[in-house]
C-alpha cells in the first residue's frame, strides 16, 4: 500500500495488554519485542489492568523511546478491572459496572507516557508523522465498545490534517479499540487505507479448530482476529485484529487464542 519506491515500513500492533504491576513475565516479553525493529506502532487500546500498573508499563515500553507511533484508548486504559463471574462473557458485549463499582485509572499518566515515547493520540482525532520517507495520515476514535467514539469529531479533523498535507503522497491508517461494523463502515468510507484493532481477544476461548465463541462487540465471529477485509459501499480495506496480549486479572484464561503482538509489514505498490 506504500507509493512505488517507498522504503517498506515494520509496524508493530500491540493490544489489550491489560498489565498487572506483578506480571514481570508479560513485562520482559515486552521489552524483548524491541528486537523486532519496528519503524512504526500501533497500540489500540487496555494497556491496563490494574492501578498501580502505570510505572512497570512505562518502564517496560521505554526500549521503543523515539519508534513513531500512535494510539487509542480502552475503557480498561480509563477504569480499573471489576470482579464479575467470568461466565457473563459469554452472553454477549460486557457491560460497564455501576459507577459505585468503578476505580478510575491513571489515563492522563499514561497519556503521558505515551507522549514521552513519541506516540501521537488518535482518541476521536487525527494525525500524521512521517516513517522512513513515507507520510502516515492516521486517524482513529476512543473506546466505541462505551460509546465514547465521536466520528464528527474525527471527520473534522482528517479534513484538518487533509487540507495541512495537501498532496503529499501518504497512507492512511484507522484504528480503533473495538472493531464494531459502524465504525469500520466510516473508516472504510472515511478513507483508510488499512484498519487496525483490538478488543475481541480472539474470542479468548475458542474451539480448537474454529471460530471464536464470543467477540464481545458485533463484528463477526470469523474476523475476531487476524488479517482479513473490510468492505462497504464497494470499496474494502484491509483490517488487522490483534488477539492481545493479556486478559483482566479476573478473567485469566486463554483457550485456543494466544496472547499475541502483530508484526505487520507494509510494501510499496509495484512500479507500473
């Protein structure tokens, strides 16, 4: 999707994290996806998963200091994990506790963080770097899963950053937390060139040998996770849903769906 003669672009997706200040085995896995080289990453959403998680992230991610990279924000980036019988997943999209249940989370300090690193928030906006030569126009919404997604609010600004390139060559990447169809219809008409999410955890319990059980959100079940297409209004885009890498500290089960970092190579068109 790169213009011909572009220099190809390694973009690492990481999702759903959801971190534990005690999980030092998901921190040193962390740490050793620098090896991987990436030129560009996309994180969509749940790094998160307990309050005091924040400095052991950072510290973790901070071996990709100065790798350009975007994000969006989770509920679980916002609220604390609730204890619930984990069986009520499988009865459809969860639902948000009732506000005496709910812890919030240090966002504005991973926000922080994150701009530390050099990453660029994509929650209902939208923003362009450039990577090895080639422009990244990407925009994106906040968790669509609680209805905070403001798609006015994103069109507005891709007009923005539209107007800002001009007719600089470029890419354009959609990301989200949760992949539910409205908003992969706007993306895909809004004009990306790929999509990119998170949320769905594969299903985390699968059958071995078939399709998630569960999505928790609308998309469908055989698009819960991997590289697929996206299609509305005859026009399609590529769509990449990240399994993710963790799970809430009390729903800690995986069954058929490993947790997983997404290494996505992006090449330039063929000349002619």
């Amino acid at each position: 999707m790169l213009p011909a003669g572009a220099r190809p672009i390694t973009l690492l997706h990481l999702a759903d994290i959801h971190l534990a200040p005690w999980q030092s085995t998901k921190l040193d896995w962390l740490e050793g996806l620098a090896t991987l080289e990436p030129d560009l990453i996309v994180n969509t959403g749940d790094s998160l998963g307990h309050r005091a998680a924040l400095p052991a992230l950072a510290d973790a991610l901070r071996v990709f200091q100065g790798v350009p990279g975007f994000y969006v924000h989770g509920s679980n980036d916002v609220f604390g994990p609730v204890l619930k019988n984990p069986l009520r997943y499988f009865g459809g999209p969860s639902k948000l506790a009732s506000a005496g249940d709910i812890e919030r989370l240090d966002t504005a300090g991973l926000e922080r963080a994150f701009d530390d690193l050099g990453w660029l928030g994509l929650n209902n906006t939208a923003r362009a770097i450039e990577v090895r030569g080639t422009t990244i126009a990407a925009f994106g919404v906040s968790d669509a899963h609680r209805h905070w997604d403001r798609l006015d609010e994103t069109e507005a600004a891709i007009s923005r950053m539209r107007k800002a390139l001009g007719d600089v060559p470029r890419v354009t990447l959609g990301v989200t937390h949760a992949p539910y169809r409205r908003i992969l219809d706007a993306f895909v008409d809004l004009g990306a060139d790929a999509i990119l999410a998170g949320h769905t955890h594969g299903g985390q319990v699968r059958v071995p040998g078939g399709h998630a059980i569960v999505t928790n959100c609308d998309i469908p079940r055989e698009q819960a996770s991997g590289l697929s297409s996206w299609s509305h209004d005859d026009r399609s885009a590529p769509l990449n849903v990240s399994q993710g890498i963790g799970s809430s500290i009390f729903a800690p089960f995986r069954l058929g769906t490993p947790p997983e970092a997404v290494v996505v190579s992006l090449l330039p068109r063929d000349i002619g």
